[in-house]
C-alpha cells in the first residue's frame, strides 16, 4: 500500500513539474559551457587587441563616463589576459571594452547575447515587468524543490523493496522498455544525491533564507557574510585625504569626472591588495552616494571570488575587509554554491560530468513518462485487443470447466 502511494505521488510530481524541469534541465546544460559557446559565437566582442598588455583603469572609467549619461555599476576585470573588460552601468546595459584602445567591443542588455538568455530563462524563466520584478523566480525554485521531493521518491521506491544492488544492474541485451526502466531507477540512485545538490544550491540563489537555515542547522555554525562599513562624510573624508602624502597631488592629476568624487581606482586597488595579499581582483564597485569603493577579491584558498576589501572613495583608506578563505565551514559551504551549481571547480574537465548530471532531469521526466504511458492498456486499443483475442482462445482450447465458463 505504501509502495503504491509513493509510486503515485512520485507520478503527479512528475506530471506537474514536467515541462518546467524540461526546461531548467535543457537551459542548464546549455549554460555549462553557455560563456565558451557565446565566446566562440562572437570572439571580437570579447577579446582585448592587446592581449596582456597593463591598462589605467582611471582612463578608461573617464572616457566611459564621458561617452554615456549613467554610472558604472561595476567594473570586472579580465580573468584572462586575452578578455575584454566587462562595465556594468546602472541602466542595466553592459559594456564589453578593449582596456588597449577604449573602444566599445559590444553595448549590451543581459537578454541580448545567447548566454544571458540562457541565464534569464534558467533563473526566472526570462520574464520581467516593466518595473523590475521577476514574477516566475519562486516558481523556478519551487519547480527545483519539487525535483529534489522526487528524488527522494525515487531513492524510497529503491529502499523499499528486496534485492536493491541486483536491481542497480543493466542489461542491455534486454527489451528496449525494460533496458529503459533499469536506467531510470539506477541513473536515479547513481546521481541522486548529487543532483539534490546541485538543485540545492541552485535555490538558494533566491530562497536565501531558507538554505541558510538549512546550511547552518546542518554544520551547526552561523554563515559569516560580509558587512560593508559606513563611509565617512565628504568633507571629513576629503580632510583625511589632503592630510595623506602624495594624494592631494593625486586628486588634482585625475580626470574632472573623479576629482570631486573619489579617489584613483589604481590607488585604490593598490592599496586592497596590500590589505589582502596574494588576491586576485575579480571586481570593483566605483562608490556611490552612501557606499565606499568595494573591491571583490579571490584568495587563493577560495574557488570563487568571495573576499572583499572596501575604501573611502576620497582618501582610499582601507576602512575594512572580509578574507572569505578564513571562515568556518558553514560560510565556506555557502560561497561554494555558485562553484558547485555550474560545475566550475577542481578541473576544467569536470564540467563535462555537469553536462550530463544536468540533462538526466530531462531523461528522468520523459523515460517516466514514456513507461507511465506504456502501461496504460486503453491508450493502446489495439495491443489491448489481440490481448483479449488471444486469452479467449486459450480459454475455448482448454478442456477444464471452469476456464470454459470463463471463456
């Protein structure tokens, strides 16, 4: 009875889910490798003319500036020495730069490009209101939460009965349906856990509070996320920066658009690797009205960029930092999500395994359906027909009474 019960709601979730977790699986193998795909669509628009040669980062932000009407929201810098420089300005546009010439290698919308539409339609189905909102994020996630239930499902209906390592086998020289069945349950068991996972971590880019929870119970310590400190007041802080050698001279060198509002982005990525040795840049946010200029860092302990250092955006004093390698686990677990979500760490080679782990949803959703459907006898009249014909022959054939009767 209790088999049963599972087998049917194992069913409906399938059939509820179905076209959305089609859809998650097939957008999500696409994304594995979505960056190298759109690099190779259109390698001009990402790739520098100069590679590895040493840019001024304060140039660069003025021309900008000055050729648009909105801000920078963020600068990314190269990983690559061959890659463009990535802008993103608070109009939701992008710029891809050549840091060698300041020409524009390509404007665009997040929508726009094969890889940012792949994202948009894997995170929150590509919809968006006029105001911002993205309506079908939590259906995503729920979608997500309902894939990692019948995971769970499928692992109970393997526990349930007897024999379970014989019924990990496959044999292929048997019928197709039934070779099909085998790899539904062994591929189920084989990635199960790895695929509740990645299905994890792919809703706590949304539902944080909840994964949170979840993350911190589990280790039982506290997720130690970064706090950005208050930056002084613009009169105090252009006090402390004409007090420091050297930088008033420096705020007087640098171009109109920077003079008034911060200070050198040089300076101030010198001054956060001091803080931070041995980091890597990976991001830097110009300061806004009530923030200071925040670098993102990555440590060399850390597969993904998740220190930071922040500094006044009028003296570039170090006002604090986050060293991301030096948390407990339940933090380093946290910032791992991205890294373990796209398959990105440890070898390059492991994405391929990425690749596969994330179409078995789609394989799980339609091999279920296809057995569901084979074993239904009034979808198929005819079969179900020289079925009845054949039975009642060996019914008329048969000298027992009773079986005669029957017939």
């Amino acid at each position: 009875m209790i088999t049963h019960l599972l087998r049917k709601l194992h069913l409906w979730l399938a059939l509820v889910s179905a076209v959305f977790v089609l859809v998650l699986s097939l957008t999500g193998s696409l994304l594995v490798f979505g960056a190298d795909i759109e690099r190779g669509l259109n390698p001009g628009q990402w790739s520098r003319s100069v590679p590895g040669a040493d840019f001024n980062l304060d140039e660069l932000l003025a021309t900008v500036t000055a050729q648009t009407d909105t801000s920078v929201r963020f600068i990314q810098l190269p990983e690559h020495g061959d890659e463009a420089l990535l802008l993103s300005m608070s109009d939701g546009r992008y710029i891809n730069l050549d840091p060698d010439s300041g020409a524009w290698l390509k404007h665009y919308k997040t929508g726009d490009s094969f890889y940012g539409f792949m994202m948009q339609l894997h995170r929150w189905l590509a919809l968006t209101t006029a105001d911002g909102k993205r309506p079908l994020q939590d259906l995503v996630s729920l979608v997500s939460l309902l894939l990692m239930l019948n995971l769970l499902l499928g692992m109970a209906l393997w526990l349930k009965p007897k024999a379970r390592l014989k019924r990990l086998k496959v044999k292929f020289s048997a019928n197709p349906r039934i070779v099909l069945r085998q790899l539904h349950g062994t591929l189920g068991i084989l990635a199960g856990i790895c695929l509740l996972l990645i299905a994890f971590s792919g809703i706590a880019f949304h539902w944080q509070g909840p994964t949170q929870f979840v993350v911190e119970a589990l280790t039982g310590e506290s997720i130690e996320l970064p706090q950005a400190p208050v930056a002084r007041p613009q009169a105090q802080a252009i006090e402390v920066r004409n007090q420091i050698p050297g930088t008033g001279a420096l705020a007087a060198s640098l171009p109109g658009s920077l003079t008034a509002s911060m200070t050198s982005l040089e300076l101030a990525l010198t001054r956060a690797q001091l803080a931070l040795p041995g980091t890597k840049p990976y991001r830097i946010y110009p300061a806004t009205a009530d923030k200071p200029v925040a670098l993102r860092m990555q440590l060399p302990g850390e597969t993904h960029a998740n220190s930071w250092v922040w500094l006044d955006p009028y003296s570039a004093e170090v006002l604090g930092s986050y060293d991301a390698s030096r948390t407990n686990l339940a933090t380093r677990i946290w910032h791992f999500r991205y890294k373990f979500h796209t398959g990105d760490f440890w070898h390059g080679s492991l994405r391929w395994l990425w690749l596969l782990l994330s179409l078995l949803p789609a394989f799980f959703c339609l091999s279920g359906l296809y057995l569901y459907w084979q074993r239904q006898p009034a979808w198929r009249p005819r079969q179900a027909r020289g079925r009845a014909q054949f039975i009642t022959r060996v019914f008329a054939d048969s000298d027992h009474p009773g079986i005669k009767n029957q017939a």
